[in-house]
C-alpha cells in the first residue's frame, strides 16, 4: 500500500521518522530554543502545503494543508516535487539544493537554513521514511 505524499498519513509517518532522527536533532545550532511553526509547499501548487510546527528540536505537530495563519509561520520554504523526492530518498543534499536555488525561501531567514544545515538535510531526509511506499504522483 503506498502512501500519497503530503497526505496527513505521510505527515504522521513523518513526523515519527522526524522525530526519531538522532541525526537532525544533533544537526541543530541549539534544538532547546528551535521552537517555530513552517510550512513546506510544491512550487505553483498552492493545494499541496504541509505546516510543521516544532518545540524544542522535535516536530510538535505536522498537518496535511494550512494550519497556521501567514502571520504565524517563521519560515515558508517551497520546492518542486522532483527536488522534494530527491532530497527524501537521499539522491540530493539540502545545502546544495539551496545554493542551486531549488529549495527557495518565500518567507523568512536564509540565516535559519545556514546555522541548522545538517538539521535541514536530515530533517528532509527523514521524509523518505514515512512510509513503506511514497507515492510523489500527487
């Protein structure tokens, strides 16, 4: 059974693989004050949008669609679906993916991706673990 990508079952399977990732949490500048709400969107998707809101270092809550206001998110990063499967399954790497200019910041500090590098590309990562089978074709 696959699992559609940025479905809330994907986004709870996430959140697990997330959460479970020594990796990212280490990856962080300091976890114990990383407490902001984002979202992660398809490029000229509006329909496909996850928000993630995290406490501490580790993902709080995770929903399939808008949950917080524009107001309310600190960062807003967007990509489109190639480049989101690619840094999941491992064929990309976070950092580059910014310099190349495929993972784009529609709001918020560029400062915030540099100091929590390594949080990013495992954060991202972990994506391709939420579920046995991720179906990209949404």
């Amino acid at each position: 059974m696959t699992t559609k990508f940025f479905s809330q079952e994907w986004c709870d399977g996430a959140t697990d693989a997330a959460n479970a990732s020594v990796a990212m949490l280490k990856g962080f500048k300091n976890a114990s004050t990383f407490t902001n709400r984002m979202a992660f969107g398809v490029l000229g998707r509006d329909d496909l949008v996850t928000h993630v809101e995290w406490k501490e270092g580790q993902v709080a809550s995770w929903t399939s669609g808008p949950e917080f206001s524009d107001d309310d998110l600190w960062l807003n990063i967007q990509a489109d679906l190639s480049t989101w499967k690619d840094l999941a399954e491992g064929r990309a790497e976070a950092g580059k993916s910014l310099v190349m200019g495929k993972i784009k910041f529609v709001k918020g500090p560029m400062a915030a991706a540099i100091e929590n590098a390594p949080a990013l590309h495992h954060f991202l990562q972990s994506w391709g673990s939420a579920a046995p089978e991720i179906d990209y074709d949404v």
